[in-house]
C-alpha cells in the first residue's frame, strides 16, 4: 500500500463537497491546489477527466501517461500528461495504492453489449460525462480514455485485463496536485453489473487545498488581525 507524501490540515480545506452515488461533479483546480477524492464508504471507482482549463482542446491522455510513466497502473508520483506532452497534474498521496486508466468508462452501450439489452438504458459514466460537459461548452465529442480512481483492473502479461473486486477500504484516498489550472471532471461510478464498485454505488467526498504557502499566509493574516486591539 502506498504511503502518502503529506497529509494536509482538513480544517485548512477551501472545498469540501460530498458527491452523491451515481453523481457527476465538476471544478475547476488552479495551478498548485490539491483536490483529495476520498472513497467515503469503500469500493467506489471514481472516473475522472482533465481539460487545461484556458485551451480544453488540451485534455488527459491516459496513452502519454502510462507511455512516460512506463507503468500500466496510476499510484503514487504518477504524473498526468495531456494529449500536448505537458504535466496537467500528479499524484501527491495516496492511501489506496493502484487505481486505473485503460478500462474506460461504463456507457449504456457497453453495458448492452457486456451484460445485456435489459441494461441498456441503466445510467452509466459516459451519460454522467455528457451531462456534467455541458456545463462548460463541451460535448460528447470531447470525452477521451479517462481515470479510474480505486478501480482494480489487474493487467496480465498478455495484455489482457477485467475489473475486479476493489481493494480501496473505506476512508482511503487519493491526493492530485494540478501542475496547470484544470477543468476536473468527475463522475461517481454508477455500474452495478461488474464489482467495480462492490455492486453498490456508494458517495465519495472531494476537498481542496491551496498550496501550503498560502495557507500560511492565510493563517498570519488572521492571527495579525486578532492581536488588533478593539
């Protein structure tokens, strides 16, 4: 299991939102803020995409990223590359150890294809994605091979892979620090044909940090403002 590199202030958090299961979810993260998913209830897989938020035509590419990092998984120290070759962001902590970016998100159609016409119009990532998207002028056209966050896909060494059971424990998280000022999109896994999310879609929580230098900025500022006497 991967040891976290830092463990942030939860009192000193800018953000805190819990996400609903089967929910999507969409910020903006300024260059050197740091956003923590936290797995709230366990074996949730969390899909995630990045755009650069001045040039979305700028977005993850899960290729570059598994190319430059010679690793078929994302963990800690992971750096996220985008379709220009550039840093968008990188894994700062992580308390789960493996999470995925080679099985995609679920869609009505694969679901149809994998588990059956029955399925078809269950809601899946690729509907959370179209709809959260919208929001910033993006289509459907705009969704690339994405994240999975505490998404177990074990790869063989014939290239072959399935999800599996999650090993994320409940409370586990991942630190993602942006190199660059990203649009991050979210979608809380709503599949309950696979284990991927132990067949219960659960809620997740995300929170934010400035960087360290301004919280400490931050803080003097206020203990100068309470030494000022009334």
């Amino acid at each position: 299991m991967a040891t976290p590199l830092s463990i942030p202030d939860v009192s000193d958090a800018v953000y805190c939102h819990d996400i609903p299961a089967e929910r999507p979810w969409s910020r903006i993260l300024r260059q050197r803020q740091t956003l923590r998913i936290v797995d709230s209830e366990g074996q949730q897989a969390v899909d995630a995409l990045l755009y650069c938020a001045d040039d979305p035509a700028e977005r993850y590419s899960s290729q570059d990223t598994l190319r430059v990092q010679g690793s078929a998984y994302v963990e800690l120290g992971t750096r996220l590359i985008s379709n220009k070759g550039r840093v968008m962001a990188r894994v700062t902590a992580d308390s789960c150890g493996r999470h995925d970016t080679s099985a995609g998100c679920c869609s009505c159609e694969s679901n149809a294809v994998r588990f059956g016409e029955a399925t078809k119009y269950q809601h899946a990532c690729r509907e959370n994605f179209i709809l959260e998207l919208s929001k910033h002028g993006l289509t459907k056209r705009d969704i690339v091979a994405n994240l999975n966050f505490f998404m177990n896909v074990p790869i063989d060494p014939s290239g072959a892979f399935t999800v599996v059971d999650g090993i994320s424990a409940p409370g586990n998280y991942v630190d993602v620090t942006a190199d660059m000022d990203v649009l991050f999109v979210i979608s809380n896994c709503p599949q309950v044909n696979n284990p991927c999310n132990g067949f219960n879609p659960t809620p997740i929580r995300v929170m934010i940090w400035d960087p360290p230098e301004m919280q400490r900025a931050g803080r003097a500022d206020i203990q100068s403002q309470s030494s000022v006497p009334l």
